[in-house]
C-alpha cells in the first residue's frame, strides 16, 4: 500500500510540463528552503553531457569507494528501481528509506510547493535529505538533460564535468551543437575549482575554447590537457602531473575509455582539493567498475544476449562500432523509439542489415512514437521488422526465431534496456559480462 501511494505520488509527475525559464530554480530553491538544506554543506561533482554521463559517474564512484572517501552518487534514470539513482559508498538505498523520505516530501508539500515542482526536482530533494541523513560531505551527481535547464543548476559545483556532446534533447537544449554546449556549461560557476571538457566534438570544443578565455579560467580538455591513447589491450592515461599504463575497464567498449578517462581528470583535480586518491585505488576503481544496461551481456537458451541503453544516433553509431570490432552481428535486435526521436538517423546509425528488428512501444504512452511513423522510417531505410506490445510478446518472438550461439541485441531506450534486464533476470538469465 505505501509502495503504490509513493509511486503514484511520484508518477503524477513523470508527464508534468515544468518552465525552464528560471521559474523551475526558483521551485528547487523554494524546495531546499522548505526543508532547510543549506547546499553550502556539500562539495558536489556535478557531470553533465549528451552522452557517457552515468558510466563517468559510475567510474569516478568506483575510485572513490576504492580510495575509501565517503561519497554520494546520484544518477538517471532508473533500470528498474528508484532506489538504484541514490547510492552511498557503493550502497544503494534501501526501500524502506526511499518510501520514508517521498511519503515525507509528500505530507509536507501543499499545493501552491507544486505549482512549477517536476519529477527532476523531487528526485534532487529525495537524494539531498538521504546524503543529509547520513551526512556525506561529497556528492557525485550526474545531471538530467541539460545545464542550465535543469533544477539542479541551483548548484555550485566544486568540480564540473563535461561529457561527449552531441544533438539530443533539442526541443529543451536547443537545435545546435552551440546552444546545447551553451546551455550545458551552465554548470560553471565562480565558485567551481576545476572545469573537465571531456569531449572530442569540435563545434563544442570551440564554444568551451570562448568560454575558457572569456572567464579567464584554464579548462582541462580531454586532447590538450590529458590524453587517453588505446592500446592492444585497455588505454592508458595521461596528464601533465598523472600517468597510467594499460588501464583496462570492466565496462565494454571502446568510448568507455574516454568516460574513464574523464573520471581519472576529475579524480586529479579532487586530489588537488586535499582528498587523498591513490595510484592503486585508481587501478582498481577503473577495473571494478560496474554499471549495468551498458553493453551488458546476457546467457540465454544458448543464445547471448546484448543489452545497452544507446538511446541517439551518436550513442547507437558508437556501439555498432564496438560490437563489430568484436566481431558481434546480432541477428535480432530489440529496439524502442521516444517520441521525438528521428527513428531514420537512429537505424542508420545501427546499421545492421543482416538482422530483424522487433520494435517495442514506450511504456509511456505520451512518449511512443505512432505506428505510422515506425513503419515510414523502417520503408525508407529498406528493413523488416515485427511490433511487439511488450516486452513478454517481444520475448516470444525472440525464442521463436533465435538459433543457439546466435544474438539478440536489445537498444534504443533505457525504459526497454530496464524491462529488458528485469525480465531476464526474473527469468533466471545469466548475466556473462
């Protein structure tokens, strides 16, 4: 009965419409003064981008527990529970305290609290009074979509990091890679000791290169300032102060030596800021990494089974690239398609024409893509393809057609990838990598 109550609370938000015209910091701020968090107790990393984000996090926490410094980590979306978005020092939240704080926010919140409160704020206020609640000190935190236009743009983070940047989000962030930089540099404060550029898109670079002399601060560019050079096996990292040899991280793929690389600059500028990070604790965090719904490799029946939440063109050009430098050709793959999404440039980007797609709708019906429009971008791109209502009857049809030693991969959205691994592991499905 509270689970229900918590999450209908929380759901009543999910499609709530929220100003980003300044008024959606005003509700945040409004939200911390109800609840007296001064953010003065904090030192936040604050992570935002297009794409790399959560495995940057998920890195930098890994090197943190490893170096046995006390942390919060706040990322999103959600696989399959909300409690996997707070964690502390490698443990997430337990059910009991998740359901404690929202039915707390909820009770003390009136009508008028609401009037501009989306689901981003609640789960900004959720993480802060648990981090508050166990007094940690330092917070990992990656951001929703965007710099400026996010509720989270009330902070002043110590540390700012910018991931990979591409074309996403536009009808919040903007139609150019400028606007999108721009609205994402918002992070940068005065009060912010270090700036991480962690990107290679050039049109970004050049709007950070601006930015950078027109504050009259020194970024760190990923490229310029510290390098991550691929090897036979794993990459090495390197700075003018730092070096590291033949990294090699748990999380597949090839752009995960970028995202780890970001994470170890971080790490650099915290030492800097008198936190104690190791040599080894380094090593070991980048090596036990885990993050799942990323490249994440599923037994089933015989068959392997790929799961990863590459939800843009960008994200899906990149990981047709890893898997076939490894020599991976799925015969199946399971995607779903957001609304707004251009489904043409995202199967472009796959580009897998061996194998049969079976699409599956969002669960959200205001966020599907029609019928109709699946089925033009599919013509226009010449590829078959099977709609499934969910993922049980998507399932069906896997079984169905998928041959022992043959593979499915399973992309496009997070919400599919979360069904996806929840499913399989019900299932009792082994996870391989």
């Amino acid at each position: 009965m509270v689970q229900h109550e918590v999450h209908a609370f929380l759901e009543s938000f999910y499609e709530k419409k929220t100003p980003r015209d300044g008024r959606h910091l005003r509700a945040m701020e409004h939200l911390l003064q109800l609840f007296n968090i001064d953010l003065e107790q904090f030192k936040i990393i604050q992570i935002t981008g297009s794409c790399g984000k959560g495995s940057t996090a998920a890195f930098m926490a890994s090197i943190l527990k490893e170096a046995q410094i006390s942390y919060g980590l706040f990322t999103g979306p959600h696989l399959i529970d909300y409690e996997e978005r707070f964690v502390i020092n490698g443990e997430r939240m337990e059910s009991d305290d998740f359901q404690r704080i929202v039915l707390r926010i909820k009770n003390t919140l009136g009508p008028r609290d609401l009037q501009d409160v989306g689901h981003m704020h609640l789960m900004i206020l959720i993480a802060l009074l648990w981090f508050l609640e166990h007094q940690i000190g330092l917070i990992v935190f990656e951001n929703g979509a965007g710099g400026a236009s996010d509720p989270s743009n009330v902070f002043k983070p110590m540390i700012a990091c910018l991931t990979e940047i591409t074309l996403d989000h536009m009808h919040l962030l903007g139609d150019t890679i400028e606007a999108i930089t721009r609205d994402k540099a918002a992070i940068i404060k005065r009060e912010t000791a270090a700036v991480i550029c962690g990107m290679f898109n050039e049109t970004a670079r050049q709007e950070l290169f601006t930015l950078e002399r027109e504050l009259s601060r020194q970024f760190a560019f990923i490229g310029r300032d510290f390098h991550c050079v691929e090897r036979e096996e794993g990459f090495t990292y390197k700075s003018s102060h730092w070096q590291f040899d033949s990294l090699t991280p748990s999380l597949l793929g090839d752009h995960q030596y970028q995202n780890a690389a970001n994470a170890i600059r971080v790490m650099e500028a915290l030492s800097t800021l008198g936190f104690n990070v190791s040599e080894e604790a380094i090593i070991r965090g980048i090596r036990r990494t885990v993050w799942p719904g990323r490249l994440e490799k599923f037994s089933r029946r015989e068959c392997a089974v790929y799961l990863d939440g590459a939800h843009n063109p960008f994200e899906l050009k990149t990981l047709s690239h890893n898997l076939k430098t490894r020599s991976i050709l799925p015969q199946l793959i399971m995607v779903s398609f957001a609304s707004r999404k251009n489904i043409v440039a995202m199967l472009r980007a796959l580009h897998f024409p061996q194998a049969r797609y079976i699409v599956v709708p969002s669960p959200f019906v205001e966020r599907r893509q029609s019928k109709e429009a699946v089925e033009a971008a599919f013509h226009e791109v010449n590829l078959d393809y099977i709609y499934a209502e969910g993922v049980a009857e998507a399932m069906g049809v896997v079984d169905s057609r998928l041959r022992p030693e043959e593979t499915l991969l399973v992309t496009g959205s997070l919400y599919l990838v979360g069904e996806m691994r929840k499913w399989l592991l019900e299932a009792g499905d082994e996870i391989l990598e």
